[in-house]
C-alpha cells in the first residue's frame, strides 16, 4: 500500500507538471514553472513539484557548465535520477528550459536548500553526489564543474569534508582517497576508520533508505555509495595489516 501511495504521488508530480509546461507562455522561463508550482510540499521536500523542477534544472546547468553537454552526461542523468515511463518529454523540455534560462545554478540550488530545515541534509549529499556523475560522464572533472560544484556544496550547507567524501568516490586518485572516501584526513587512526565506516553503512544502506521513503534515485546513489564505503574500509584494514 505504501508504495502504491508512493506511485501515485510520483505521478501526480508529473501531471502537474506537464499541464504546467503546455501552458506555459512564450514570455515566460523555467523560473515561472517553478514559482507556480512550488506550494507546500506534500509529505516532504524531495517528493514536490519544486524540488523536481530544480533538480532538472540544476543538473542541465551542471552538465553545461564545461561549455558543453554531452550525449554521456544527458545518458547518466536519465540513470541516476528516475523519469516515470511517458514522462521523458516532459523532463526533457525543463531541462532545455534549464540550459536556455537566464537564472543561474546558483539560484536553483539556492531553492533547493530552502526546502530544507537542516543544512547538509543526506537528500543534498545525494543530489551533489548525482551532479558529479554527471560532471563525470565525459571521464574527467572539467575546473569548471569543479567549481560549480563546490559552490553548490557550499550554497547546500554542506562539510567540506562531505565534498572531499563526494570527490573521492567519484573522482578517485591519490593515496589518501580511502580516507576521504570516509570523511577523515589522511591517515587517522584505525579504529576511527573502523566507527566513520560503521557509521557511513548504516546512513547509507539502501534499506535504510528505502524505509525512510527517499525517491528511488536516492536509493540508487545510495547502492554506489556503499560500495564505495566498503571499498574505502578494505584498502584502509589492509593497509593497517600490512
């Protein structure tokens, strides 16, 4: 039942959506959908009609910040962030609106964060984690995505030891990546190693998650996390052991 009920939020998100894209009027922006739409969520922040919006349009600007978007980054976005069968025109006509609208991604992540009561909320880990995958689709992090999404780190009141985690995961190099993969500085003892992995598989564990009613592209970022997590807790225990 409560996936059902799930379902048909989802799909009325998209409806509300759609007529709001056939109405709207040449003079009018992708700023204009949002600020009709927006309203009070309906059980949470990341399950509205707004939020859908911004992150589409976040993540078009993302993926046009190196100057150029590519087939790659358009590919990961349909992975990473789920559009309901019959939806994609829809989602794509926002996120062309996105690229063409004169706001810039930091005001979308601005209407982000404001949804949400706590800074650094795990739902804004996820959505900066899925903006560099995209950055990622093309197999390198261009100075400029790299600077977009910092500041967009910044602008969701995140750590930035949660950006360096981020950047790890996605972009691995260095002898100091399984650390960062867990949020701690370069060589820190252990058993802190042992607790920050402990703790970072219960926040991240996909039925965690799932429990908790996130959209299922939180759950999907969620599967990769927890690889990268274990991973990141295997290379630090060997290192240790050796």
């Amino acid at each position: 039942m409560v996936g059902l009920m799930l379902d048909r939020a989802r799909i009325s998100i998209w409806t509300r959506i759609s007529e709001a894209v056939a109405a709207l009027g040449r003079s009018e922006g992708l700023g204009a959908i949002f600020d009709r739409l927006r309203g009070v969520p309906p059980t949470a922040p990341e399950r509205s009609v707004g939020f859908t919006i911004a992150v589409i349009a976040l993540a078009a600007k993302m993926a046009k910040a190196d100057g150029l978007v590519s087939v790659g980054e358009v590919s990961v976005f349909r992975r990473i962030f789920t559009i309901p069968p019959g939806e994609e025109g829809n989602a794509a006509r926002v996120f062309d609106l996105a690229r063409q609208d004169v706001a810039g991604f930091d005001a979308y992540a601005r209407k982000i964060a404001a949804m949400f009561d706590e800074p650094g909320h795990q739902v804004l880990i996820d959505l900066l984690e899925g903006l560099a995958r995209i950055a990622l689709a093309d197999g390198a992090l261009h100075p400029a995505e790299e600077v977009f999404l910092a500041e967009v780190a910044r602008i969701f009141g995140l750590a930035e030891t949660d950006w360096r985690s981020i950047r790890a995961r996605v972009v691995p190099a260095g002898s100091c990546d399984p650390f960062e993969v867990l949020g701690l500085p370069c060589g820190a003892p252990v058993e802190t190693a042992r607790k920050a992995w402990k703790a970072a598989v219960r926040e991240t564990h996909p039925d965690r998650l799932a429990a908790r009613g996130l959209p299922p592209e939180a759950v999907k970022l969620a599967e990769e996390r927890l690889v990268a997590v274990n991973g990141a807790w295997e290379a630090i225990r060997q290192r240790h052991a050796a």
